[in-house]
C-alpha cells in the first residue's frame, strides 16, 4: 500500500452522538461513522483530531471499542474509551453530541480470533479493557461454542470501566483492583490461572508494565497471547516512527513500526527487556 494515499482513503467524518463520563476522567465516546463501524475488526484503532480546526492539532490514537448495530441490524456507530490525560484527551472528553470530528481508520493489524472452539480470555488493565466489547462482539457473531471469559484490572473501584459492557455481551468478568476496593485484591497476574482452561488463548491491552508481567507469568506454558501495544502515534500509518517497540529477529532486536506492524503482537515476539515502562 502506499502509505501516502492512506489518509485520504481512509479518512471519515463522524458525528458525535454521546460523549459521558463513565468512570473517574474516563469518558465514552460514541461517533455515528457507518462505513469505518461496517470495516473495523477487534484490535484496530482510529486516529482523530480532538478539536475541530484548532489546537491541538495532532490526531490521537484510540482503540475501536465497539461497533454498535443501528436501526437495521448493521453496525453504524463505533465507540472510543477516552482517558483524560492532556490537553488532547480533555478536548475529545468535552466534545458535544452533533459535533462532527475526522477520524483516520480503521488502522493497525487485528486480533486474531482464533479458534471459536476453543475458550477465550480477554485481560485488560486500566484503559486497556477498551477494545473487548468489539472483540466479545465479534466472538458471539461467530457463533463461538468455546468459553469467553475477562479478567479486568484497575488501580481502584473508581477507575474500573467496561464491565457492565462486557456482561450486556454475555461475556463474564473478573475484577480486581490494586487496592482491593472493587472484586479481588490484586492484578491480574494474581488472577489469571483460574481461568486458564485448557487449550485457552489469550488477548491482551494494557500498559508495558502489565504485558511485562504476563510475558513473565505464562512463559513456558504453552498459553498463546497477543498483545495490543499502546505506544504513542503521531501520524498511524508508517511514516512518523513514533510507535516503534523492540521485535525478537533471531539473536537481535529490530524497531517494528506498532502501527502498521501492529498495535497487536503475540506476546513473545516482543523484546520485553527493551521496552520503556513510561505509561
């Protein structure tokens, strides 16, 4: 693909329909965009620009948390989970219903689903669980016989997000929290052994920090994972090298582009060692 073409292709305009505060300076986002909802797959993202025609200028990259079927069965709106962390974030969080906003998408490598057979865990942590309604949703459409399960870890009870989601989706969920306000005490890797039924794959989206203790938790177990990285993008489409993460290619490193290579990625392949714990 020539990635110079890509933002016109793939560039949509989408009208804001909800935007709500779901848990502490978390926020739902819900954009009425029919063809990027009918294209989108579990683990892409958008890049969209917080503000119309002002500062900030640089778009942001969001997972698609969902895609939500419309008055003829056929997925119309797609909803982003938005952590308020900077001036980009808080203006997407103050975005209004009627608004309309760009959006470049859908973007990145999926999930592989895997096997429908087979069960399923979905481990998310902090602002990490945004990418699991779609990717329940995906699973029911599938008609899958195998388990859906979540494990879900937040700092505390006011930061937990997603859940009821994930339940209106028929997908169970295990909570914890660090501080033990919500669910169990714990993170996930406290948690996870449980629900490791035999012949279950793993999808995973949190901070570095959380894939580092997973890779270390599972190795050797013959538990397949991906992960969905969430390195910071500046353009989503190759040309920036923003996003890049430390990829195993033999006995050395390579920098693969999170982007376009990714944002998921089985869990071994990346050099965890070389990875910068910042978020």
């Amino acid at each position: 693909m020539d990635t110079a073409l890509a933002p016109r292709r793939l560039e949509h305009r989408a009208r804001v329909t909800a935007c709500d505060e779901v848990a502490r300076r978390t926020f739902r986002l819900e954009l009425h965009c029919p063809e990027l909802a009918a294209a989108v797959r579990p683990g892409q993202f958008v890049m969209i620009e917080p503000r119309a025609g002002g500062d900030p200028f640089l778009r942001r990259a969001f997972s698609v948390g969902d895609a939500l079927p419309g008055p003829s069965g056929a997925p119309d709106r797609i909803v982003l989970w938005i952590a308020v962390i900077g001036k980009g974030t808080r203006a997407l969080a103050e975005r209004r219903p009627g608004e309309t906003a760009s959006l470049l998408g859908p973007l990145g490598r999926p999930y592989d689903l895997g096997d429908p057979a087979k069960p399923l865990l979905l481990v998310g942590g902090g602002i990490g669980t945004a990418p699991f309604p779609l990717a329940a949703r995906a699973r029911r459409a599938a008609g899958a016989a195998g388990g859906l399960r979540a494990l879900f870890g937040f700092r505390d009870a006011g930061a937990a997000c997603v859940v009821r989601e994930m339940e209106d989706l028929g997908c169970p969920v295990t909570l914890c929290t660090e501080d033990g306000s919500a669910g169990a005490k714990g993170r996930v890797t406290d948690h996870i052994d449980p629900l490791l039924a035999p012949g279950t794959s793993v999808l995973a989206c949190g901070p570095n920090p959380m894939f580092q203790a997973l890779d270390r938790h599972l190795a050797g177990r013959g538990v397949p994972c991906q992960v969905s990285t969430e390195e910071p993008m500046a353009c989503g489409y190759g040309l920036c090298f923003g996003c890049v993460v430390p990829v195993k290619q033999g006995d050395s490193v390579r920098w693969a582009k999170s982007c376009i290579e990714g944002p998921t990625f089985p869990i071994e392949a990346i050099a965890w060692d070389r990875v910068r714990s910042i978020h």
